[in-house]
C-alpha cells in the first residue's frame, strides 16, 4: 500500500471517516462524540482504540472502532488496511 497513514475524524453530521489513500469509509458516530482525543493503538486487521470526548461527562472515554466489520459489510477486501502503519486525528 502506497499511504501508511490513515485520517480519523468526525464530519458536521456526527459521522466518523476514515480514510487512506483513495478509500474513505464513512460510518455512523454516536451524536454525544464530540472529538477524537487520542489513538491508543491501530491494528492493520482494522481495529482502533482512541480515547474521545463526549458531551455527556466531562471524562476522556476509552473506547473502541471495528473498521473490519464495517469494511466487510462494504464488500472491502479482507486485506485492506494491511500497509497501514498509523492512524493520524484530523
């Protein structure tokens, strides 16, 4: 894969994307994210942990994405986040 570093953020209507390279998953994002703080570890079998903000607490939760399903049900390759080194906020 030529790009190893992907992109995270949230858009103006409370959906996540992911993107790297020319592929861009977009996905539903609980309406009490506000922001992505941290990623705490990237898995290139498409797993996340990051830590966000949410309007309900004024902690930092730990939570987790599961890029692999959501690629799976896209009809994505099962090797698609192979090549990727990081994961970048945006």
């Amino acid at each position: 894969m030529k790009n190893e570093m992907a992109t995270l953020g949230i858009n103006e209507k409370k959906y996540s994307v992911f993107q790297v390279g020319d592929i861009r998953i977009k996905f539903y994002t609980s309406p009490y994210l506000q922001k992505y703080c941290k990623i705490n570890k990237w898995s290139d079998e498409g797993y996340i942990e990051y830590e966000g903000a949410f309007s309900t607490t004024k902690e930092i939760i730990k939570d987790t994405i599961d890029l692999k399903t959501i690629a799976k049900r896209l009809h994505l390759s099962d090797n698609v986040f192979k090549g990727i080194k990081g994961v970048q906020l945006v």
